[in-house]
C-alpha cells in the first residue's frame, strides 16, 4: 500500500516491518520527533493522569452498569 510520508509527503510502500513506519525514512522520523520535542506540536485540553490505580478505577466505574431504579 503506498502512503504519504507525514513528514515529507512522499509516497512511499507502507510495511509494518519499517523501523520508520508511517515515515519514509529516518530523517523524516527524527524531523517529526524534533518538533514534538520543541514544542510545535501541541495537544490542547487538560492533562490526564498517569496513576493506575485511578485509571482502573475509572474504567470500573465507567463499566458498571448503573443500579436499577425500584418503584416504591
């Protein structure tokens, strides 16, 4: 399958044995790696957390179905 570099926009053959997969070469991996590391890139929103224990909470919660209501 050919894709489009992320960096370079170069088409080249997508192969999941690629030590650079989705780029086309190593340059273009190290430039996108270079602005993350700098900054250009920025995901917006608040910050999540990193504790497991609170995440696995959350996920119980979320997969609890909610207690049926009785009519009295």
């Amino acid at each position: 399958m050919l894709v489009k570099c992320p960096t370079c926009g170069r088409e080249h053959e997508y192969d999941t044995s690629s030590p650079w997969r989705p780029f086309c070469c190593e340059r273009c991996k190290l430039i996108d790696l270079g602005a993350w590391a700098s900054g250009e890139y920025v995901i917006r929103g608040e910050p999540g957390t990193a504790d497991p224990e609170f995440a696995a909470a959350e996920i119980q919660r979320l997969n609890t179905p909610p207690e049926k209501k009785t009519g009295r």
